[in-house]
C-alpha cells in the first residue's frame, strides 16, 4: 500500500511535467486520507430468533478500545477504515466479526449462545460464569419452567431440578412446600429465597411471569454466604431488569378451565344403606340384642329415604377457572432503564364454594449507569384476597367432608336455618357434615398487602475496587376474618346464637436490611482473582391484634359491636441479627478454581452465650479440558471436576424460646392452708442453639459436541447436628406439658443427581431435550439422650430408619369361624368376619408391640423430562416429572371403609359375609370392636406415579406491523396425564407433617388445567 509521504514524493517529483497530474495525484492522496481516517459504517442488529431489534449490543473494532453501543431500534453508526473488522457481542448471543471492506452499511442477524457454559449465573451476593462453578448451583429453565400457570414460582420448580422436592395441592392461594436433598430439621425445611438480593421465606407473593432467572444453591459451598439462613438450601430468583433501547411493550393473557382429573368410587344411596344397615345387624347380634336399623335405612320404616340420593362429588366440584393477565414495559438509556410489570392472577375454586384466591402485583425495577457509578431501585406492590376453607375439625377437610358425605342427606333443605341439608340423629344416625353449606355460611377471608423497596448504589473506587450500599424493606400487612353465622346443618353441626362467633386478626410484619458490600477483582497474568467482603444488618418487627365476638342472632350484621360479648388481645416481637460475609474466588490459567467463604451470624432469637455462630465453605474445581499437556478429541468440548465441603446453620426457632416462664400467682397445698407460690409454665433450655448441617459434594461434568450434549453426575452427603426436638422431661420440674425443646437430634441424607441435555440449534427443526435423576437416602442418627422415639399420624421416627416411616399393624387375612379366632394369639374383640392381624413379637396378643415397620414417605427418587422443538412459525413442548419409592398411608380410603355411618367406599359392597368368605373386605361392625380400621397395611399403597405436568403448542403470527413486533398464540395443558397405582385423587400431595409425613387425609388434589394463552410485543 502506498503511505503518504510516498504519495507526496511523487506528486513532487511530477510537477514540473504536467498540472493534470498534479490534480490527479491530489485526489488519490485525498481518497487514502479518508481511508485513513475512516468511512461511518450505519446498521442495525437484530435476533436471528424473531427478527427483533437487540438494544444494547456492543459494536469493537477489532484490536481496538474503539467501541459503540445499538440504540432503541438495534441501530448503530461506528467509524471504521476498509481494513477493520468489527466485532459485535451481546450476552446471550454468539460474537460475530464482520471485515469493513467496502461496506458502508451492515446490518448484523446475532444467534442465540447456546452453549450454557457462558451463562452468567446469580450466586450469593454476586455472579459468576457457569463454566467457573465450583459449588452446586442449578439453574432453572425458565422457558419450560413457566408453562405451568401458577401463582407460586415455587411450584415451577418441581421436576426441573435433581434434588428438590416439590409438593402442592389444588387449593387457590395453598401452600407449596418444597425440600433441597432432603430432611435437615423437624421444625422447618423449606428453603430461603432470595429475590433480587432480598431475602424472603416464601415467593408466593410475586409474580412468576416476571422472573428472569432461578437458580438454586444446593450445597454448603454454595449457599454457606447465607450461614444461618441456608442449611434448608437457597433459591436465588432474578426479576427482569430495565435495558436501554427503545420502549418495549409485553403483553401476556392465558385463561384456563380447571377440572379434578379423577373421581372416588362412593356408594350411592342403595348401597351406603345397605352397608350401613348390616353394620348396624352384626353390632346387635353381636351384642345378642334385637337388630334395629336406623329409620332412614331400614325399607320396613315409614322414615325410609327414597327420594334422595345425593352424588356429593358432583355437587361440589366444578369447572374450575385460572387465569393471568400480565402487561411488562421495558426501556431507557444507559443512564436509567426500566422494567415496569403488572400482573393480575385469579383462581376460581373447583369446588362450589367461594373459595377463591385473586392477587394483583407490580414491580417496577430501576437500574442505571454513571462514569464509575451504578445504581438500582426496586419496588413492588401486592395485593392478595384468598377466601380461605374451613375446617370443623383439625385435618377435616372440605375434600374429606365431601367424600365422606351420606347419600342420604339433600344439599338444600329450606326447612333448616341457613338453607342447606343435614342429616337427622333419631332418623339416620349419621353425624355428616354438608361440606357445601358449611363453606359458604361462613365467612373466612384472608387478605394480604405488601410492599417490597429497594436501594442500592454501588461506585468503583479504584479500578477492580467496588463498593455497594443495599438497603431493603420488606413490609406484610394482614387482616383474617372469619364469622360463624347461627346455623342449622344437622345433627352435630348446630350453631346456635350464643356459639355464633366473630374472629378478626390484624397484624403486620417489617423487615428490613442494610448490605454494605467491598469487591475486588484483578488479573494479574493468568491469575484471576475476585474478593467479596460485607457487613449485614437485620431486624424483623411482628405485631398482631385479635379480637373475638360471641353471640349473633340470625341475619344480625357480622360486625363486632352487635356481639353479645367480647375479648381481645395483642402481641409483638423484635428480632435483629448482624452478619459478617466473606467470599475469595480464585483462578489460575482459566484451569484450576478455588472457592472459600465465612460468614458469622448473630442473632437475638437465642441467648447471649449462644447468639452467634460461624459458617464456612471450601470448594474448587479443575477444568481438565483446559490442560495442555491432555489432547482430546475434537467432539469432547468440557471435562471439569468439582467438589465441596461447608457448614451451615437453622435458626427456626420461635422468639424468645430461650427463657422459661413461670406463674407467680399459683398456690399450693400446705398443712391443709392455701399458701401462695410460683410454678413453672414452660420449660425451656436456656442453652438451645443453632441446628447445624456440614455438606460435601463432589460432581463430574462433561460436555461433547460444542456443549450441545451435557452431562452432569454428583454425590452429595449432608450431616446435620444439634437438631432441635422435644424430650420428655420428669414430672418433678412442674413444667406443662412434661417436655423441654432442646437441641437433642442428629441426621444425614445422602444421594446421587444426574442431568443430561442435548441442543440441537443447527437447523430449521429446532430442538431440546433435557432431563434430570436423584435419588436421596435419609437416616435419623440420635434422639434425644435415650434415642426415644418419636411418633406421628401412623408415624415413627427411629434412630437408624428414615424420618416419619410408617408405622402400624399388618394384616394376614379373615377370620372365618369362631374355631379360627380362638387358635389365633388373642385379639381384643375379635369374631368371624373380623381381619386378624400378624402377631409380630410373638406373645400370644395382638398388641401395640405388634406394630411394625412398613416403608419410607420420603420418595427415593425424583426425576423430570423436558422436550421442546420449533419448527417454522410452531413450537412444541411437553414436560414429564414424577418420583417414588415412597409408600403413602391413604387415610381417606380409611374412613371409607371403616363401615360406621359415614359413606364408604364401594370396595366395601365386598364385605364378608358367612356365605362370602372370598374377600379381604371385613364385616362392618357399628363400633368397629376388633379395630379393623386401626392403622394397618390394609391402607398403605405406593406413592409412585409418572405425570404429564405440562404440553404446550404454539403459534408465532407472521406479521408486518411496524406497530406489532410479534404475537403469539397458544394451548397448554397441565396435569393431563398421572400414571400411578394410588387409589386417592392424586399421589402428589402436601403432605409435610415433618415426623406425621404421607398421610393423606383428603388432600386438594391438583387440577387437570386447559388453558388459551396469548403474548403480543409492541
């Protein structure tokens, strides 16, 4: 190429000759100046994926620190000379290069990154690449993790990670409860969730729909930066943040029809009477007393009921109706961004009550830039109404009530007061309960208001050097109202005007949090190094006033002045805490990682001798791909190993848990005079502190092909100490009940997770596949100082077995004559048609000695599969889950079968009788006096199951609407096939009593959903 000063050379050198080529010469130089100096280069970059404009993209001339930013319409100008290349980057996205040539506009088409190893990953106060994990992070996807409509970003976690476990019920507005590899507490195992850096117990406040990321910290080398707050596991949720770049505006509208997916084979009218009637006969004859069947029953009775037979199932269940309406704007500069979201979410019950739940939530986030400063405001608002069930009896639910509902009884009856049916003592004997009109005479309303704000600045001090001011506040308000109006449903279930009640609770919650954070980063060759340093302050105020109002005449107004009496209290408590938090990440030649963290919690949940603690992590890594002196085929793309070990801590305890207290005005006996004294209330153990869990892991991972196929395989072991458990203590302390709450248990869980994905991106038929394993093995090591026991519903807890085992009787058949009941060990009670029962110890009786062991409730393994494609303007996905291993004891199939005045189930219709002696059904007896509706294996059945949680088929309109972006259209349905030998409604239950564990006593089963959705992009 000719320089310059050539070019000038010779234009001097040709002067005297000709003035033509003076100007000729002239014009070239002035040509190499501009080619010198550069020519602007205009574009526009957008997604290969949609076509849509990316905001945000970097443009660099290669080798330089030259460098552009794509404005709101992914448009950009950058100058740059012929010989340039440029290169363009975005997160997410593969980086293009593209030479300059002779091109004075390029327009950029940037493809989806879909090696995951580049993802940035949210840990515990900060981010790291994936590739550079040394703990066990899990990262959710998203994408098939929000086609399941739900209000609880909890319930999208089930069956995506290996690990968790996920159990919910059909409930609007119900509790999702969730585990991360196992047991570690009998007083709380749910994790902390952590939602843009503000710590919460439960995200069922937020919207799903404007989570960005989720992942989950399952081990101590990842989630010890939370020490005290993380032995239970951490899920770390991101909501959508504000991207410079023009307005953008989202759209999202999905309604969904919601039906129970299965129905219990009840007896209808002939045959619950005529269950009922021959229980009744075998009592009486039993007893030698003349037979007599109740009125209602007996066809010889004037009081015999023909004309009703109610199906309860079909009266009380409904089509169900979900829906979610959501609107996001999205934009700004570099200088502020915004994300702002409303989201509107209302389940109508599948029962015919007013059940129902309706929450409204917004979220606006705030982010921005300035030379060396950053800053972020967060603000959400929420506002929840759950009309909440009611439960005449603890553990009697509507779902039991109406199951075990009578044939015979109406479900309106004008005669009686408030309009609805019940059943008659002296005609049918049925003590049943009108599940219908119970839940709609009463009123019993939750609502929720809460306000989530955020601040946070952070300024680079030095180069590397960072310093962060986060402050939260996280506020709770509540009110519950529930009045018992004056009632008539049946015998049994009569509320007269002096029990009519109104109870209203009042409380609020603050909490709030002050972060101050250093980082540090460097590079020095191939060493990398970040720090992380903190000092963290909390404080949690609860207040709650009641108030209680008895005595209301029929059609008085439900307000507290018009009760005939009244009653109220308040309470409040103050909890604070301060933490200290360190991290130190290190690596070396982009091939070997090193992780440590510490974090020192104190608390004023527990006395001052024991009100702190430290927790701690070391975890590294080697990437083995990375090594120089391995040659490895070209289609091994990641060879890494990882591993782990840390502690962590559980403070959920109540307040001041710490400190007995005493009755001062107590009297007692002395020389037959009343003399004055104080006595022990509660006891409690001074000394009580953290429950500590210490983890290690270690994890293979590999990669093949460009990380298009991934593999992942893991141990993990987790040991958990000084639990907290109850313990009998001796009468003599005077405490009541006789029993301290000390730290007197030890656990561990062990397991194996695997996941596997393939991506395949290269052509038109687009598609994943991904799936995930683990298994999980739980063991209780210490109870106490004695090893006691420790007993559930149909439960025991046992040194060497798991947590909550069930527990009962097992049945070995029929007696058939009085011959055989007589040889058999001795059985209380006991005649032909009787089940007989296994003596276990040998002694001759049947017993509660005879009780044994009779399966896990903790399923031993969990799996999940996703599958999704796109091909064209389609796209398909469809999700399977499922776990087992687990036994469940099935205490609604219980009661159906106990043979009493309750309906049964038709099971029962094959009782024994001396003319049919082939069936395991027993006789029904009205007392049940042999016990064959104790707790036995006769109700114990596999808690397996296969389930098609969610298919989705889409449809993404063509449009060439500048005004319209893009619009899309699409089916989903979720719970649409379950693959189980469970006979209830559904195997997968709420079913979390800690020690009382797989006990379904007439869970909300889960909904089969239909839902029409549609998202539009403005």
């Amino acid at each position: 190429m000719i320089t310059n000063q050539q070019l000038i050379f010779y234009c001097n050198f040709l002067l005297p000759k000709k003035d033509w080529i003076l100007a000729i010469c002239m014009l070239i130089f002035s040509v190499n100046q501009m080619s010198a100096q550069g020519k602007t280069i205009s574009g526009v970059v957008t997604s290969a994926q949609d076509n849509l404009p990316l905001p945000g993209v970097n443009i660099m001339i290669k080798g330089t620190k030259t460098v552009v930013t794509t404005g709101f319409d992914g448009e950009y100008t950058i100058k740059a000379s012929s010989t340039d290349v440029l290169v363009y980057s975005f997160i997410g996205f593969q980086i293009r290069e593209i030479p300059v040539a002779n091109q004075l506009k390029i327009d950029v088409a940037l493809s989806e990154d879909t090696n995951k190893l580049n993802e940035v990953v949210v840990i515990g106060y900060g981010t790291q690449k994936k590739s550079d994990l040394t703990g066990s992070v899990s990262v959710v996807n998203l994408e098939s993790a929000k086609k399941t409509v739900t209000y609880d970003a909890a319930k999208m976690l089930q069956g995506q990670v290996p690990g968790v476990t996920v159990q919910s019920s059909g409930e609007p507005g119900g509790f999702v409860n969730i585990k991360i590899r196992g047991i570690t507490s009998f007083t709380n195992n749910n994790p902390l969730f952590v939602i843009d850096g503000i710590m919460v117990d439960a995200p069922y406040d937020f919207a799903p729909g404007e989570i960005e990321s989720m992942q989950v910290l399952k081990d101590a080398s990842s989630a010890a930066i939370y020490g005290v707050r993380g032995a239970n596991g951490v899920v770390i949720i991101t909501t959508k943040k504000g991207k410079a770049g023009r307005m953008d505006v989202k759209f999202k509208s999905i309604v969904g029809l919601q039906k129970v997916a299965k129905k219990w084979d009840v007896t209808d009218r002939e045959g619950y009477q005529k269950i009922t009637s021959e229980a009744e006969r075998n009592r009486d004859i039993r007893a030698g007393v003349p037979v007599s069947i109740a009125p209602g029953n007996d066809p010889n009775s004037p009081s015999y009921i023909t004309n009703v037979n109610t199906d309860w199932q079909k009266e009380a269940l409904q089509t169900g109706v979900v829906q979610n309406q959501a609107l996001t704007l999205n934009g700004g500069a570099e200088n502020i961004a915004y994300s702002f979201n409303v989201d509107y979410f209302k389940n109508t019950s599948y029962i015919k009550t007013p059940q129902d739940y309706e929450r409204l939530s917004t979220n606006l986030n705030l982010n921005g830039k300035k030379g060396k400063f950053k800053y972020g405001v967060k603000i959400g608002y929420t506002q929840s109404d759950k009309e909440i069930f009611n439960e005449y009896n603890a553990g009697q639910t509507v779902i039991s009530d109406i199951l075990g509902a009578v044939p015979t009884m109406p479900v309106y009856d004008s005669n009686r007061l408030g309009g609805y049916g019940g059943t008659d003592n002296l005609t049918q004997r049925a003590i049943s309960m009108n599940p219908i009109g119970y839940n709609n005479l009463i009123e019993n309303n939750g609502k929720r208001n809460r306000f989530l704000g955020d601040v946070w600045g952070e300024i680079e001090i030095v180069k590397g050097l960072k310093y962060k001011l986060d402050v939260s506040y996280d506020r709770t308000d509540w009110q519950n109202r529930k009045f018992i109006p004056p009632s008539d449903l049946g015998w049994y279930y009569i509320t007269t005007n002096d029990e009519a009640s109104l109870d209203i609770s009042n409380g609020n919650e603050l909490r709030t949090f002050l972060n101050n954070l250093l980082t540090y980063e460097v590079t020095l060759g191939k060493h990398k190094i970040d720090a992380l340093a903190g000092w963290i302050q909390e404080r949690r105020e609860n207040y709650n006033h009641w108030s209680r109002g008895v005595g209301f005449k029929p059609g008085e107004i439900s307000m507290m002045q018009y009760a005939d009496s009244r009653d109220a209290g308040e309470y409040k408590f103050t909890i604070t805490g301060i933490s200290y938090i360190s991290r130190l990440n290190y690596s070396y030649d982009d091939r070997y990682l090193l992780q440590a963290n510490f974090r020192q919690d104190k608390t004023s949940l527990f006395s001052e001798i024991n009100n702190s603690a430290n927790f701690y992590s070391f975890s590294g890594g080697w990437k083995i791909s990375n090594e120089k002196f391995i040659t490895l085929p070209k289609w091994i793309s990641n060879i890494k190993l990882r591993g782990g070990y840390g502690t962590l801590g559980n403070n959920t305890i109540p307040q001041y848990f710490f400190a007995s207290t005493v009755n001062s005005f107590a009297g007692y006996d002395f020389n037959n005079e009343l003399a004055p004294g104080t006595t022990v209330v509660s006891s409690l153990d001074p000394n009580v502190k953290w429950e500590k869990t210490s983890s290690n892991n270690i994890a293979l991972e590999l990669g093949f092909f460009n990380n298009d196929l991934q593999f992942t395989a893991e141990y993990f072991s987790k040991k958990v100490t000084d639990i907290l458990v109850t313990v009998p203590l001796p009468f003599s302390t005077g405490a009541f009940p006789a029993s301290i709450f000390t730290n007197a248990g030890d656990m561990k869980n062990h397991g194996l997770e695997f996941t596997a994905s393939y991506s395949n991106h290269h052509h038109k038929f687009k598609y994943d596949i991904s799936a995930n394993f683990g298994t999980l093995k739980n063991e209780v090591t210490k109870i106490g100082v004695n090893s006691n026991p420790l007993y559930g519903a149909v439960s025991k807890t046992e040194v060497g077995r798991s947590v909550g085992e069930l527990f009962a009787w097992e049945a070995i058949g029929i007696f058939q004559n009085a011959a055989e009941v007589a040889a058999s060990p001795t059985q209380t009670g006991a005649a032909p048609g009787d089940i007989k029962f296994k003596d276990v110890n040998g002694d001759g009786a049947i017993t509660d000695a005879d009780r044994t062991f009779q399966g896990v409730t903790i399923p031993k393994y969990g799996f999940g599969v996703n599958f999704s494609a796109s091909y064209a303007n389609f796209d398909f996905s469809m999700f399977w889950q499922g776990s087992g291993g687990n036994k469940i004891f099935n205490a609604m199939y219980r009661n159906l079968m106990i043979g009493q005045y309750t309906n049964h189930h038709t099971d029962e219709l094959n009782y024994w009788t001396p003319t049919n002696t082939n069936t395991n059904v027993p006789a029904p007896v009205i007392g049940d006096p042999n016990g064959n509706s104790r707790d036995s294996n006769r109700f114990i059945e596999s808690g397996d199951y296969v389930r098609l949680q969610t298919m989705e088929l889409g449809y993404n309109i063509p449009l060439k609407d500048k005004f319209i972006q893009s619009a899309k259209v699409y089916i989903n349905g979720q719970n649409l096939l379950t693959i189980t030998k469970y006979k209830g409604y559904d195997p997968d239950f709420n079913s979390d009593g800690l020690l009382s564990r797989g006990y379904d006593a007439g869970s909300f089963p889960n909904p089969r959903t239909i839902s029409l959705g549609v998202e539009v992009n403005f």
